[in-house]
C-alpha cells in the first residue's frame, strides 16, 4: 500500500476520515456493535454523513441488523 517516495491513494477508510468521527459513531450505540453494523457506519462516512446525529446512527444500526 505505501510506497518510499510517493504517496498511495490505496488507504482504508479509517485512515482518510478522522479516527475520533468513527469512535463516536461506535460508542454512540447502545449495545455491542457488530462487524455487519461497523460496516455500514464505514459506509455512510464514505459518502459523507456524519455520525453526530444520534437518531440517524440508530437507523443505521437497525438496517444494518437485519
């Protein structure tokens, strides 16, 4: 993925948006958080939602356990 000298536009996800956005979004949920409901919150801050509304995380949450 890194390359001395240059600069890859391979990172992952977590690495482009600002760690602390992901951990409030994991730490907003009641209850533990799983891989199918971290997925979807990665999803939704790669297309630019914010994770500060706390009914919108709960939705995602809901739609990612079904």
């Amino acid at each position: 993925m890194l390359k001395e000298g240059s600069v890859s536009v391979e990172y992952p996800l977590i690495f482009v948006k600002p760690m602390w956005e992901l951990i409030l979004c994991i730490i907003s949920y009641s209850g533990p958080v799983t891989f199918s409901v971290q997925s979807t919150i990665l999803a939704e801050l790669s297309n630019g939602h914010s994770c500060n509304n706390l009914d919108t995380i709960r939705t995602i949450k809901r739609v990612a356990e079904l």
